[in-house]
C-alpha cells in the first residue's frame, strides 16, 4: 500500500501519480439497528445521480446511499438467498446477481420488479453439484451459481456465470438467450470462475477469469481478443469514466481452494489495480499487509466507479475468512476512495 507523509490515520493517502486517493473504511453512515446490519456487502455499483447501491448479506440486502455516506433507503428484505453481485443500467435500472438461486434480476430503482433470468433454485447441468469450480465438468446453459452481470451497448445483457459453470452468456435486452460461449480450463476463451464482467467503450467484454488469475477480453459475439495476465485473482472490473479499468484483486491470502497449490511465499493479498485500455499498470494499493487498515485490503470483492472518478469497494471478509477467525469480523467490508483532484 501506498502512503503519503500526508495522510493520516483515518484518511490515508492511497494510490499513485495522477491517480491518488483518500480512504474511507467508515463512508456509509448506516442506520443503528440490527434491521440494517449487514455481515459483507458484496456488490456495489452506481447510478447517473451519484447514488451508491450497496448488495450485501444481511436483512435490508440493498441499501442506496448518497456520495457522502448519507444513507437514503432500503429494499429487497426476504428476498434474496445470497447476494453476489449488481450492476447499474444506462437507464438507472438495477440488475441483481443472485448466486445461490441461479437467477439475475432487473428492477427499477426503487426494487420493483422488472425481469427475472434463470430457474429460481435450479442450476443448469454443469457436471457441478457445489460451491467450486473445480466441479464443472462442461459448460452448460444459465445459471449455475451466478456470479456478475454487464450491460452493453445496445442494452444487452452478458453474465458471468461461474461458480457452477465455466461461461458467459449473452442476452437481448428482453431476455432472450443470443448465445454463450467458454468452457472449464485455461487456455484462451476458456475460465477457471469467471467471477466479474465489463463491456468497455468499445464494446469490448471484459471478463474476470479469477481463478486463472487474469482478465480476458472478447469482442461483442465471444470471439477471444487479448489477456491481461499480470493481476491476482480478479474479482470484479468496471471502468472510470476516462475509460481506465478498474480491478478488484482477491490476491493470495484468503478464500484459497482447499487442495490446490499454495502460492508461493511473499504472494500479494487483496488490492485494487487501475489499468489503462491497453492494460498498462496506472496505479495500484493494497496488498493485504495490514488488511483492517483503511487503505489495505482483506478480501476485496466488488468495485464501482461514480462519475465523479470516486471508487467504492467491497469486501466479503466473513465468507473468505472472517467466519473461520482469521480477520476480525469488524473490519471494513466497504470503502470509499475520493480521489485527490
């Protein structure tokens, strides 16, 4: 983690160059009450307005704040099984991840129902039968286990369905299937969890392929186009609006495949990377050095980007460790980062 003799305590300077920050681990003001507890958030996203959609795993699953941590509403109580990711459409219509029961939503605003994708409780036939990529046998059709959704150009869908699958789908802005492509593996076009998914100006996918710990990135129909390899189990990547990406890395440290090999010594925990389109390294913090320090990082999960060139991340250190005792339940699972003008 970067730090400036400038920072303090509370409000560290992060970030490198042009791109600085302060951090936040204490932004959203949420109300008092075990009504609005949340055990992680795990998505976040942003709207046209500078609100802040906070998809977390407790009883209010998602709580809408302003840009200065004002908390302004709630909704979706009893209706999600296991919140996993949300995106913000052009339109401020907001599309829900849920992993556990197979499905995408769409919903206005303010959590009126739109559209549902996917069998409510049914996985699609992968070969899978839990929680670990590791079990996908082949690619299959939406969902199993759900992870992360984008929004294109021309309001088309594409999901990242990963955990119990090993592609990505791609949907019109009715819903229809167009079509999907990947499979288990990892050679080009191929995912180890596909976890998160961006389309770029260009209309680029973007796609997180988390456990081969890069990002690929295909045209519009899937055509596999280039990979960018230097990043640590990516999590999630949106984009800044001068069109730099943004990635959420889970690094080394936590939420590692029982059985697989242990990275070796001195591997990067959680941080966050900004990357140019061309996917040179802009800048970069964390690390998971100190990962309840504001700044440093646990398990980071979901990133967003406001218009402003702000960014807020999540955290799920309760289901990557916290739940285990190996990080205090306390510690950030949301932070803001104000860049520095």
């Amino acid at each position: 983690m970067t730090l400036s003799s400038e920072s303090h305590t509370d409000h560290p300077l992060v970030g490198t160059g042009s791109f600085r920050y302060h951090a936040d681990a204490q932004w959203a003001r949420c109300p008092s009450g075990e009504a609005f507890h949340w055990v992680e958030a795990s998505g976040v996203a942003c709207d046209s307005r500078g609100r802040v959609f906070v998809f977390n795993r407790g009883r209010n699953e998602m709580q809408v704040y302003d840009s200065d941590g004002t908390f302004l509403e709630s909704w979706g109580e009893g209706r999600f099984q296991h919140p996993h990711g949300v995106t913000v459409g052009p339109d401020d219509s907001i599309y829900t991840v849920d992993d556990y029961e197979h499905t995408v939503r769409k919903f206005t605003p303010e959590g009126r129902l739109l559209m549902t994708l996917g069998n409510p409780g049914i996985p699609s036939d992968t070969g899978a039968t839990q929680v670990d990529y590791r079990g996908v046998v082949r690619g299959g059709p939406p969902f199993n286990l759900p992870t992360n959704v984008a929004i294109g150009h021309e309001g088309e869908l594409y999901v990242s369905d990963g955990y119990g699958n090993a592609r990505v789908h791609k949907f019109d802005p009715e819903g229809r299937l167009i079509r999907s492509w990947g499979k288990p593996g990892a050679a080009p076009g191929q995912f180890h969890l596909p976890h998160g998914i961006a389309v770029d100006r260009q209309g680029r996918v973007f796609v997180a392929d988390r456990e081969n710990s890069r990002i690929q990135i295909f045209s519009s129909d899937g055509d596999f186009l280039d990979s960018w390899d230097n990043l640590a189990r990516p999590c999630q990547v949106r984009f800044d609006p001068a069109g730099n990406a943004l990635v959420a890395e889970l690094g080394y440290r936590c939420a590692l495949w029982p059985g697989n090999p242990l990275p070796p010594p001195g591997s990067t925990g959680g941080r966050i990377s900004i990357l140019s389109p061309e996917g040179k390294v802009l800048s970069r913090w964390g690390g998971g050095l100190q990962p309840t320090a504001p700044g440093d990082f646990f398990a980071p999960h979901d990133i967003a980007c406001d218009f402003r060139g702000d960014i807020y991340l999540t955290e799920v250190v309760y289901s990557a460790g916290g739940k285990r005792g190996e990080i205090p339940l306390d510690c950030h699972t949301l932070q803001k980062f104000t860049r520095c003008i």
